[in-house]
C-alpha cells in the first residue's frame, strides 16, 4: 500500500510498510498554471490528492489547475476548467472521471480518458 500527498507544487507516494519514498510526481510544465507565473507562490501548490484504483493520481492546485498522472506516466494531464481554486477530488469508482469542486462553487467531471469535462 502506498500513501499519496501533496508536497509544495509536487506529489510525493510513500510505501507504507517501509515509510521508503517510491515517486515523487513533478508537475511539468513550469508555465502551467492559470493565469499565474512560476514566481506566484502558493497559488501553485497542491491542496488536494486523490488516487484512482487503476493507479492514477490527480492533485488540485491552489491557481484552479488540476493535474493527472496515468498510471506510471512522468507528464502530467494538465486541466484549467476551474475559475478558481480547486479544493475537492473524487475518482469516481467505476469509470475514469475526476469529479472536483471549486472554491466558487463550480464543479467539474473531467473525463481523463477523452480528456474532456463538463462543467455543473
């Protein structure tokens, strides 16, 4: 078992058992983030992991960016549906979608498959 959580602007997976760090999911890009700069601080840092059951992992960022990793891919699926910060994850149990709440209100499916979301 692993455990998955946010470190600064990274993601960082921990094995259980040994407490041995396993990966460390950089976000890629340096000029990914909505509407912010690499210099803005904590707008880019993650607030929210999430891990799917296949092995994906989807971390939330304070700029309303979300990030997902399928399964032992480097680079990141970069999704800027979200006008504000984004401070919920849910994988959906049965299908690869990302449901996410913003901090306004919105809440999106995203669709990590099709790359596609829809906005509610």
């Amino acid at each position: 078992k692993e455990v998955v959580c946010g470190a600064g602007r990274d993601v960082v997976c921990w094995r259980v058992r040994t407490g041995e760090r396993t990966r460390t999911l950089r976000r890629g890009d340096e000029t990914d983030l909505v509407g912010a700069s690499p210099l803005d601080g904590p707008r880019g840092e993650v607030v929210a992991v999430a891990a799917a059951v296949d092995g994906s992992i989807a971390a939330a960022c304070a700029s309303g960016l979300v990030r997902v990793w399928r399964g032992d891919a480097d680079t990141p699926q970069a999704h800027d549906h979200h006008r504000a910060a984004v401070q919920a994850l849910r994988w959906c149990p049965f299908a690869a979608t990302l449901v996410t709440g913003g901090a306004n209100g919105d809440i999106v499916l995203i669709d990590v498959v099709a790359e596609r979301a829809s906005h509610r």
